[in-house]
C-alpha cells in the first residue's frame, strides 16, 4: 500500500478598509476572531484512473442567501463589483510559488448552507518515496500547498487553515485502502506590513554612491544595482532569495549575479555583467525577507538599454537584419572558400558557411540553423545533412539539392546563443535571429547543363514555378500533340 500526505494552507489576508460601493468587512468578519475563528473542513479523494487527488474544502456561509456579500470570491458566482478577495493556490516548498492555470471548482450545499472548493493535483507533481514492508510495497507521497484568499487591496488580516491526509495505496495495483484527515487552525490578526522598496543605480561596484539614471553599458560591462527597503519598520531586516530577469521585446532571460552582497540590512547590492546587446530592457529584482513568510516578498523594475561594442550591428531595438553572409565551401570543413557559384543539380550535396559580420556578433554561436529554397512560388524547408558550428561566429552545413527550380533564392537563418548545444529550447539562452541570402540562376536535372524546362520541374518535383502552367496541363498537351500527329498521318 502506499501513503499520501499534503499539507494544505489556506492563508487569508484581508483589508480593513471599505470600497466606496460595498462593505469589504462583511466578508472578513466571517472568518471569525482568534477565539473563534471560521472553521474550515476538507477531504480529500484519490482518482486512480487519472492518477490525481482531488482536494475538497468547505465552510459555513454565514451571509449564504446574503444578495451581495455571499461567498467569497467571483468562482462562488459573484460579480467583480461586490468581490474583495481573490483565491490563488500556492505550492510550499523551499521556494513558494503560485500554481498557474489551475482549476478551481466550487459547489454549495443549500441545506447546510456550505460553500466548498475543490481542485486536482497530479500525483507527479507531489514529492514521493517507495516504502517496503514484510506483505507490501508501498509509496509515500506528499506535499505542501496552501489556498490563499488575499484582498485585492492592501492585506492587514490572516486566517490560516491548514490540513495534513493520509491516503494508503497499493502501490502495485495502485488501489485504495485508507484515508485520513486531521485539521488545524490559526489565525493572526496583527498588522501585516508589506515592504515598499526601490532600486537604485550604483555608480561604481561597490555602490557606495547612487546615480539619478542609467549608465552606458556595452556588451560585457560589470555594473551594479542596488534595491533598498523603504519601509523603517522593517529596513532592519535582511533580504534573500534574490533573483534577476532581463526582460524586452522577444527577450526573456533568468539573469545569475556576479556576485551578491546582503550583509547590510534592508538593502541588497547585485553586481551584473551584460550579458547581450538589446535595446530597451527591463532589470527586474524579486527578494524577500529573511525568516519571514512568503508574503513578505517584493519586487523592483529598473530600465535601461545593452549596447553593443560594434554599433554598426546595431538597428533599432535589435541587431540589424544585414549582419551576416553566406559562402560556397569546397566541403564541410569549409577551409576552401569557392570564389564562384558552383553547378547545381538535383540530388548533389553542397556546402555552405555563414559568417557572421560585426564583431560583437561573433562573440556567439550560431544555432538552430535552418535552410529554406525559395522564389517564384516555392518556400521549402531542406533537412541539413551535417552541421559543424562549434566555433564561435560562424556555421558550416552540409546539405542536399532535393528541387529542381529556376532563380533559386537559398535562405539560411540561424540563432546567436551563447552555447553551440543545437537541441537547447528556444528563449533560454537564445539570443536574436540572423539572416542572409545566396542568389543563383537555378538548381538543373541531373546529367544537364541546362536549367530546367516546366515540364522537366512537373515530372522531377510534381510541381512548377510561377512562370509555368499547372503540371496536369503539360500531360494534356502532351496526349492533344500525339492525337494531332496521329491525325495527320491518316
């Protein structure tokens, strides 16, 4: 049999204060006082077939036939005007963070006057371990989630439900022997600060003095920021759990510090490195601070531009679109540059190179490389047969002739990355496209030196260019001339 324990936390923040058009306390006198607080019940169910436990909760609506301040939330039915609260639902771990796109289910009981709320979690996604006994093999699941009602405005009152279950599975036919359920409340009805912060820019590494706005960076420059605590009540503290993302226009990435320095209260300073070149970037800075609940965590957005040390390469927001060229090469190597376009024909194998052009440029690889025939109606992709890209700036391909065509545009487009890995995912180190063109007068039939005709492109590729006919048409002239020929022989 195996075993299945979460821990389940609801945390309720509250505001004190009123809207103009409704009552926000209404709803937050329900959940009681420290000496009597609301009493939250749950359950929980295991789905075999899908392989999810199902969470349930509910609790007694005090103001359940109440046409405005029933329920909680907008899933319990209610318009956004009369709502205060919202419900999220995090994961606690080491590092708690809200489950996106989960679905909550909420459901009533007339008679008893219970509101409830259900939602899944995938086994998977709990922490495991395999458990033997002398009779049984047994898993132990578990995890720690909490469901947060949080006010839309500023949060002054906690109510904390939480919940640990046992569900005892078989862990080789995966059926279900036991549940059980034990609750636990408490409740904190002491003022809440959130902590208001800022960030600064530092004029040196050290940050002893601040800057009213951003420097110049280039490409590879070490700067530094500083975030602040604002609030005196709390800029004794210390911050943690930093993290740093660069954000803009098609550009997304986590950002690891050159180095960090906490050790003075109520500020953190981040020493940086520019990383790319990108223009109109957004440093955001997420914190915490230390010893206290995640809910003490905040974030800053600081905004500045990457140069680029060549800035020739540079156009706009990104890099220009003429930024790289495309070589003959005598084989993959590519240490034999063809100084003329050599003779093409379907089924032969040519090699290709693409170079990048400005300097800063050739600071990265060039990754997920792909080739595109093109011009007088044809767009088609053609598979690499081998790609050498483990020097920095620059590609070497290996591919097929697979078309027979007439003014032939090859388009190569590649990915600069700061790694050669050609199977890494999009958006992660993933840098900006570039892209270049090599023009020649058409890829030939085998065995001519002549580019093709309409009928040639029909009967090798089943399809023609723009300056021809449909393919069907040309076996219908065909069958109407030997009609003809047939006619006038009689």
């Amino acid at each position: 049999m195996g075993i299945i324990i979460v821990l389940i936390q609801f945390i309720v923040t509250a505001l004190s204060q009123t809207n103009n058009s409704i009552d926000c306390n209404k709803y937050f006198y329900k959940f009681g006082t420290t000496e009597s607080p609301l009493v939250f019940s749950g359950d929980v169910v295991y789905i075999q077939e899908s392989q999810q436990v199902q969470i349930n909760a509910k609790y007694t609506d005090v103001l359940f036939e109440d046409p405005i301040y029933f329920g909680f939330i907008e899933e319990d039915g209610k318009p956004p005007e009369t709502t205060c609260l919202k419900l999220a639902v995090h994961r606690l771990d080491n590092t708690p963070q809200i489950i996106q796109s989960l679905s909550i289910i909420t459901s009533n009981n007339i008679i008893n006057q219970w509101r409830h709320y259900s939602f899944k979690l995938p086994l998977p996604k709990l922490n495991n371990q395999d458990v033997s006994t002398k009779n049984q093999k047994i898993r132990a699941y578990n995890g720690s989630y909490s469901i947060n009602f949080e006010s839309t405005q500023q949060r002054d009152f906690k109510y904390v439900f939480i919940f640990n279950f046992i569900i005892t599975v078989d862990s080789q036919t995966e059926l279900l022997i036991d549940t059980k359920f034990q609750t636990q409340i408490e409740i904190n009805q002491s003022l809440i600060i959130l902590p208001v912060s800022k960030l600064l820019w530092c004029a040196d590494l050290a940050c002893e003095t601040h800057l009213n706005e951003s420097p110049f960076l280039k490409l590879n420059d070490l700067f530094a920021i500083k975030q602040v605590i604002v609030d005196s009540q709390i800029s004794n503290q210390i911050i943690e759990n930093i993290k740093v993302e660069i954000i803009g226009k098609s550009l997304y990435r986590k950002e690891k510090p050159m180095n960090l320095n906490n050790k003075t209260p109520g500020q953190v300073i981040i020493q940086l490195k520019v990383p790319i070149y990108w223009k109109n970037v957004s440093i955001k800075v997420t914190s915490a601070i230390s010893g206290k609940p995640f809910i003490y965590g905040f974030e800053n957005t600081i905004d500045t531009s990457f140069n680029s040390l060549d800035q020739s390469c540079v156009d706009g927001t990104q890099i220009k679109s003429v930024d790289s060229e495309l070589r003959w090469c005598s084989d993959i190597t590519c240490q034999k540059i063809l100084e003329q376009t050599p003779s093409l024909h379907i089924n032969d194998f040519v090699y290709i190179q693409q170079l990048v052009n400005c300097s800063a440029c050739q600071n990265y690889f060039l990754t997920h490389t792909e080739v595109w025939f093109a011009n007088g109606g044809l767009n088609k992709k053609t598979n690499l047969v081998e790609i050498i890209n483990n020097t920095k700036g620059q590609v070497n391909m290996k591919l097929k002739i697979d078309v027979v065509w007439n003014k032939v545009s090859i388009k190569v487009t590649s990915f600069l990355s700061e790694t050669s890995d050609q199977d890494e995912d999009e958006g992660s180190n993933l840098l900006d496209s570039l892209q270049a063109t090599l023009e020649i007068e058409c890829t030939k039939p085998e065995g001519k030196e002549v580019c093709a005709t309409c009928e040639e492109q029909c009967n090798i590729n089943g399809y023609s260019d723009d300056t021809c006919g449909f393919c069907n048409s040309y076996g219908f002239l065909t069958f109407l001339n030997m009609i003809l020929l047939f006619a006038l022989t009689i």
